[in-house]
C-alpha cells in the first residue's frame, strides 16, 4: 500500500502528471521534456526525482544522456496506467503536449532521414567499427538457419544486407525502410543477386504493413539503435510472426562512442542483454539464444527469442 500512495502523491501535481504522460508515450530527456512544458530545467529535473522516487518513472543513462520512460514493473504500474488512461482526451493543455511531442518527433525524423540520405553508398562500410562481419554473417547464418525458414522479414533493411544473406534460403522474404535512398540501394542489391522472391517497400518498424503476417522470423539488424521505441518495434514485430516464429535482434552492446549519436544519430548507444530480455518478455516472446562477438571497438550482440505456442494455445 505504500508504494501505491508514493505513486499517488507523486501524481498529484499538474506537471508532473504531464510528465508522465509524456514519457509514457516516449523515451524523453531533461531537454526533452524542458521544451515540451516550457519550464526552467532544474524545475523539471525536480518533478522528475520525485516522478522516478514515486515509482511512476525509470531513469536510464547512455551515455552522456538520460532518459526517462514509464516504469513497466512495481506494484504502482497498474495504478498508473488508470490514471493516464482516465486523463480527457480533449483537454486542450494535453493536446497541446501532444502536438508539441509529435514536432520532436517528427524533427528527430527528419535529422535521421537527412542522415540516411548523406551516407547511404557508404552504409555497409561503416559497419566496419564492429565485429568482422563475415563473423557476424556466418553466426546470423547459423542461427537463424537451424532449422527450415519459409518466410522472413527484415526490419529496417537498410541496403538489403539481410536479404542478401539469407534469401537464398527462404522462400520469401521481404524487406521494409523508410528512407527511399535505402530501398532503392536495397532493391538493387536484391536484384543483382537475383532474387525475384524478396521484396522491398516502404514502411515504419513501429507500424508494418497490414499484410505483413505469418514470418517465419523477424530481424532487426543494427536498426533498433537509431529507434525512438525499440520495444514498440519489437512488440509490433510479434504481430507479424506465425506460431512459434522468432524474433532476432543484431546490434551494440553498451558503449561510450558518442560520436555515433552526434555524427551519426544513433539515439542509442547499444543495448544490454538485460534490456533487450524485457523486451521480449512484454512483446510475449521466450529467449532461446544469444550470441557476442567482440569489435574494436563495438560488440555485436545477437538474441533470438520465440513466440510462446503454448501459452497461445492456452488463451484459446
């Protein structure tokens, strides 16, 4: 019970109550949420200790840069999910946050397709800062391929790595960006290795297509470090799976190479096995293998993770 009226009185202030609306819907920094609410920083820094105290808000560091997000554990979560959820939609202050919140967003975007645009000949090339990447290949080859692949998706293709590589083995197998400059690279690398059955469109990793269903496995490769939510893409990617169909995940672990966010606009400087293991256990999905392959200076991080069969037959 105390940890639940922490939460309350937490809540019970009006900015605070934004704030937490706000980093419900997104991962948000101190600048972040200054310019949202229009506040002085250390006055914001304040409503977020106590947010992060009450058990409304987790805090998170990458770097150079902390993050806050809506706690997704304690005994508090679901008190406030009700809260938020009973919050007017048609409030005109909260209307007001949102439409602010979606122009960050959107800038974000802009920066990071501008970005896309200016480096997309050199993009298999940069990969050069991890791991060898015939290693990298040849573990994504074996544990994917263990056993028969009908279907896949790649998320966030980028220039078609992924199809390139595991095309020959499946019978079909698409792959989504949102940059044009990407797809077009994409489609011409599909092409030249002539495989007709893999396909390439336009899309948003938080959003798939509504035809896009019944993957054998969905990849993520070193995509979701330039992602505002990457649990959301890979919540949204479980809709795409058949039964009992795998998620991968191929990126950084935790490093402190800044100059990837400032240069290159990685909004995340890798990720832990620990965070991405939430991810799975949210999206519905059980860890069956994982796999590191030291850089210099990155390490590449690969996890797979099914979708539970039996728990689904369960719900049914």
């Amino acid at each position: 019970m105390h940890a639940i009226l922490t939460c309350l009185k937490a809540l019970a202030e009006p900015t605070r109550l934004r704030l937490a609306r706000l980093c419900a819907v997104d991962d948000l920094t101190v600048s972040d949420l200054t310019v949202l609410l229009g506040g002085s920083q250390p006055g914001i820094s304040r409503h977020l200790k106590v947010l992060v105290e009450g058990g409304v808000l987790d805090r998170f560091r990458e770097g150079s840069w902390v993050f806050y997000r809506l706690t997704r554990c304690g005994a508090s979560v679901a008190v406030v999910e009700a809260i938020l959820a009973a919050l007017p939609s048609d409030d005109p202050v909260l209307l007001a946050d949102t439409e602010r919140l979606r122009r960050i967003a959107a800038a974000r975007s802009v920066r990071v397709q501008a970005y896309f645009a200016a480096i997309a000949e050199d993009w298999d090339r940069m990969r050069g800062l991890q791991a060898d990447e015939s290693l990298v290949d040849a573990a994504i080859r074996d544990l994917i391929l263990d056993r028969p692949v009908k279907s896949l998706l790649d998320v966030g293709t980028g220039t078609g790595h992924i199809l390139t590589l595991l095309g020959g083995a499946v019978a079909r197998a698409e792959g989504i960006d949102q940059s044009p400059e990407m797809l077009a690279l994409a489609r011409e690398n599909v092409a030249a290795a002539g495989f007709r059955h893999c396909l390439v469109r336009q899309a948003d990793m938080e959003h798939l297509p509504g035809d896009a269903q019944d993957f054998d496995v969905v990849v993520f490769h070193q995509v979701l470090h330039y992602a505002r939510r990457p649990a959301a893409a890979v919540r949204e990617a479980v809709r795409a799976l058949a039964p009992g169909g795998r998620v991968v995940v191929v990126d950084f672990l935790p490093h402190a190479l800044e100059e990837l966010r400032t240069e290159h606009n990685h909004l995340r400087l890798g990720f832990s096995t620990a965070e991405v293991g939430r991810w799975f256990a949210e999206a519905g999905l059980t860890p069956v293998a994982e796999h590191q392959l030291a850089g210099n200076p990155l390490t590449v991080g690969i996890w797979v993770a099914q979708r539970n069969i039996e728990a689904e037959e369960g719900e049914g």
